[in-house]
C-alpha cells in the first residue's frame, strides 16, 4: 500500500471536545470521523484495526466450536413485548415503523430472537450443548454519549449465546468461554480484570464483566487488600444492621416544623446541622396503580440505581416524580408528612434507620420538615440497601486497606438458565421422551470499545502504540528521495514485494514530504516496525531499522532485513 493511494488523514492539532486520550488519538490519526452526538464514521484506518480485532475474536470463539451466525438488526416489537423488555429498555431503545405501519426495533441484544430461531431448529436433547456467535453491529439511544466511541448511539459487538439441557452443562461451557475471553484479551494485549456483576436487563444467575484499568474509566471498581478482592462499586452490598437493636425516638411532645424554598446549604450552615442528618425523599411511580413509592437516604449518600431496579414493586425504566406533582401532593394533604405518606410505600436505606430528629427534604431544596422521626411521623415500612458503596466509612474501619480506580468494561457473559426459553417457550425432549426447559448462557464483547481500551493502555507522547497484530500496518517504509533516487526506490520496492508476498501489512511512505513529517504520521498511528531508505546507508549495505516502542535505532544488513522482520513480526511486538 502506497500513502498515495491512502486517505491518511491524519491532524496535528489536538482535537476539540475530546474527553478521553482515546477519543483524541482516534481523531489525530484519522481513524474515526465524528456524524452527530453518539454517532461515527470508520475511516480505512479504523477499520484496519477493527478487521484485525475481529479476526482474533472469530479464530478463538471458532477453537471452542462456537458457529458463526448473523441476525438481523430489525426485529418485531411484539417479541420484545412479549419478554417485557420493551417497556424496561424503555428510551434506550430505538424505534422504528415499516410502511405497514409495523413496529420495529433495532437490536441492542438478541437474547428473545435467538431463541425464537432455534425453537424450529433444536427439539433434542441429542444436539445440546451448541454454541454460535456474530459480530454485527447494535443500537441503544444514550442519553448521554461520551468518551468518543466508549458510548455511542450505535456500536459493534460480538454476542454469542449457548443452549445446554441442563444448569450443570450451562456452567461448565460459562467457564469455558470465560477462559476463551481471557485468551482473547490477552492476544490483543490488555491488562484486566474479572468482576463477579449484575445480570441487569439481560437476567440469569450469575454474571461477569471484563474490566481494562484506565483513569478515563466510566465505572468505578474496588481492589481490596484485606480480602484480595475485587468487585464493581455498584455492585457491593451494605452490610444490614441489626435493627432488633435500634432505638426509635418516640417523642409524645411534637417537635415537628416545615420550612418551604429553603435552601439545604443555608440550612446546613444556619443551624449547624452535619449532611448525615439531612434525609432525602426521592419518589417513584410504582407498580400498583396510582400510588408511589419513596426511597429515603441521607443526604451524603447517593442512590444506587442498579439496586432499584431489582424492586419488583417499581415500574422499569424508574419514572420519577416531577417536582411539581411533589408540591401538589404536600398542599392536598396540607403540608403534614404522616397524611402525605398515608398512600405511599416507603423504602427505608439502612444508615436512615437509626437517625432520630432528622430533616426531611423534598426534591432539591423546596420543602424542608425539622425534627421528623419514625413510629411518631413516618411509617418504617421497608428496609432495604439503596446507597452507594462509601468507601471513605470503609477505609476507617479496615484503615484504608480500599483502592478505588476507574475502569472501562470490555466485555459481560451470563449464565440466564430458562428465563428466555420460558417466555418463547423453547423445548428439547430429554433421553427419557420428556419436554425440558432450556438453558441458556449469553455472552458479549464490545468490539468498537476495545479499540479505546487498547489505545488507553497504550499509547506515548507521540502518539498510539499497537501490538504486532492488530497494528493498522506492521511496518512503515519511510524512503528518502523515493522520487528522485532510483536505488532508493528499487530498494523500496525490493522489500515492500518481499514482505507484501508474505502477506505482511506494508505502507510506503511516497509523499514528497521532509523524513520528519512522515516520522510523526508514521509513530502518531501506531506503526510498530519503521524502516527508514537512505542512498547513503544503502550503499554500504545496510538499512536503518526503528522499533515504535523501543525507541531504538539500528542498523540491519540489507540481505537479512527481511528475515530479522519476519522473526520479530511472530512476537507480540
């Protein structure tokens, strides 16, 4: 390949609106192309490194036996209705109607379709356990897309999925393809981590995600010396207290005072008043008809969504009340918190429990109620973990033995069991004649993701460092005077047909630019092996050979160059 028959679109100025060295880099050198909010275009280098990606993932997931398949991106709303997962995907997913005025949805999972294809397909026990897997690209509207192509509106990914007879086969081929996953990782070059996770909207059993440490992450994870652990801070539970042992204030004198459009800091700083004694109200449309939920906990606390959404008793996706509707509600029942909480479920966090005179606040800083206490003023009805992991509380007690770092998931397997072959009805008969459930595993990899996460373990100053085999071009030739000097261009063209033969990926720098120039283009994309075609050099036999990562420059016989580039292109780098 020759860089004048490329686009080599490549830009020397930082990029603006780029959070992340990823997102910067993947600009600089002219691999992605922003369209819209949460939207990108692959230019030929990207797709370079996204064919070499895949081609790692398809030779792994096809030693285990895995068979390739492709599912189409639309599919019928009615299926995804039918699993529920219509209305708790909720905006997230994109809809879309045929000229019959069907709907449709484009796919960010297959886990219903899937099972839909191999009802027809598998009805024995004798076919079990199977494996297959695509790679094809998915949809999920984000709210709020960021971090270049770390989460966009349409993304690639790998998801594969597994049917077995029963849960014991199901785990057994989980651990399989969790090792497979290991293996890919490592191939590409990654250093990460494995995080027992929440099965969330996709559900099953048990799950697992695929974590690269980066201070760009989007999540946060927990590295515990004390344990030797490791977890994802959404996913730690808080301890439950004894509540046999908590004392209710019980007060018969009613100390109870309302305030309205007061602000929380005047409050906090007026009356001298810690944020641990300040409980927060957040209410929730709820699964019974006409009524709501609230969630208390305290004010320095947040509130753990990945925990609300597995109360069953609130609708999905969580519909939280305006603060309108708050104020309405208060004025019905004349500003008194007992009668405005007489129709409404209360979840209780468990750090609220044991506070006694404490101020309730609504919404942001409207309505606020001085000296509210359980039994007295507020029902306990529920009690329940509704917070954030605190770590700060947890250095104190195990004396800092926590570190927090930030990381990006790469890649999430379930084991599900029956909960899509129940729904599509899915059914084998077993060796005894019987009809049995099947299980299912799900497995996925955000094939566009990596790409970021590669780039945020590797990279310099200078620009992206790739391993030998995902690298766009595994080696640059860089010749000088290539126009004007014939034997620099026989040269040239000598090695380039030597290595190209060998099906080696090959660029020739033949820009009529200075050596500098095509050294900046060459290191800011990632090429790991330079060769630099200098008359002076070659005369004497030898070519000038530098390593991307190493920063070295040697001297190479001309007559051995091909071989030593062959022997060093089988390493990693």
């Amino acid at each position: 390949m020759f860089i004048s028959k490329y686009l080599l679109s490549t830009m020397k100025n930082k990029p603006i609106n780029t959070e992340t060295i990823s997102h910067e880099l993947m600009l600089k050198t002219g691999m992605i192309r922003k369209l819209f909010s949460g939207s990108y275009a692959w230019l030929p280098t990207g797709i370079k490194v996204l064919k070499k990606i895949k081609k790692i993932i398809c030779e792994e997931m096809n030693k285990i036996e895995a068979l390739e398949i492709n599912i189409p991106i639309m599919q019928s709303a009615n299926l995804w209705k039918k699993s529920k997962r219509f209305k708790n995907f909720g905006l997230e997913l994109i809809k879309l109607y045929d000229r019959k005025n069907k709907l449709f949805i484009l796919s960010p999972t297959n886990e219903e379709i899937i099972n839909k294809i191999l009802k027809n397909e598998i009805n024995s026990y004798k076919q079990l356990p199977i494996k297959f897997y695509q790679i094809k690209t998915k949809f999920r509207d984000e709210i709020r897309p960021r971090f270049g192509i770390i989460r966009t509106k349409e993304f690639i990914m790998k998801d594969a999925y597994s049917f077995h007879e029963n849960y014991k086969c199901l785990k057994k081929t989980y651990n399989n393809i969790l090792n497979t996953y290991i293996k890919i990782f490592k191939r590409i070059g990654l250093i990460f981590c494995i995080l027992k996770a929440d099965t969330g909207q996709i559900g099953g059993n048990l799950s697992h995600e695929f974590y690269i440490l980066s201070k760009n992450g989007e999540k946060k994870i927990i590295f515990c010396n004390k344990f030797n652990s490791v977890s994802n801070i959404n996913n730690i539970k808080i301890i439950k207290p004894n509540i046999l042992n908590t004392i209710f204030y019980i007060e018969k004198k009613r100390i109870l005072n309302f305030l309205n459009n007061f602000k929380i800091n005047k409050i906090i700083k007026n009356f001298n008043i810690p944020k641990k004694k300040i409980v927060k109200i957040i209410l929730l449309k709820s699964n019974i008809k006409n009524k709501l939920t609230a969630l208390l906990i305290r004010e320095d606390h947040n509130l753990n969504i990945i925990k609300i959404l597995k109360f069953k008793n609130i609708y999905k996706p969580l519909i939280f009340i305006k603060e309108e509707e708050v104020n309405n509600l208060l004025k019905k029942n004349n500003n008194s918190i007992k009668s405005f909480f007489k129709n409404i479920d209360i979840i209780v966090d468990y750090s609220v429990i044991v506070i006694k005179n404490f101020i309730i606040k609504f919404n942001k800083n409207k309505k606020i109620f001085f000296g509210v206490n359980f039994k007295r003023d507020l029902p306990l009805i529920k009690i329940d973990d509704l917070r954030n992991f605190n770590y700060e509380e947890f250095n104190k007690k195990y004396k800092k033995k926590l570190i927090i770092k930030k990381g990006i998931e790469i890649g999430h397997i379930f084991q599900i069991g029956t909960k899509y072959s129940n729904i599509i009805k899915n059914k084998i008969v077993n060796k005894f004649g019987l009809e049995k459930k099947i299980n299912m595993g799900c497995y996925g990899i955000g094939i566009t993701r990596l790409v970021a996460a590669i780039i945020e373990q590797n990279y310099d100053k200078k620009g992206i460092i790739w391993s030998n085999e995902i690298a766009p071009f595994q080696i640059s030739i860089l010749p000088i005077n290539f126009h004007k000097n014939k034997n620099v261009k026989n040269i040239t063209y000598k090695i380039y047909k030597k290595l190209y033969n060998k099906k080696i990926d090959v660029i020739i720098d033949d820009r009529n630019e200075q050596l500098g120039v095509m050294f900046k283009d060459t290191e800011l994309i990632g090429i790991p092996h330079i060769l630099i075609i200098n008359d002076k050099i070659c005369k004497n036999g030898f070519i000038e050979y530098k390593n991307r990562i190493k920063q070295k420059t040697i001297f190479l016989k001309l007559d051995y160059i091909n071989n030593f580039l062959l022997n060093i292109l089988k390493k990693k780098y």
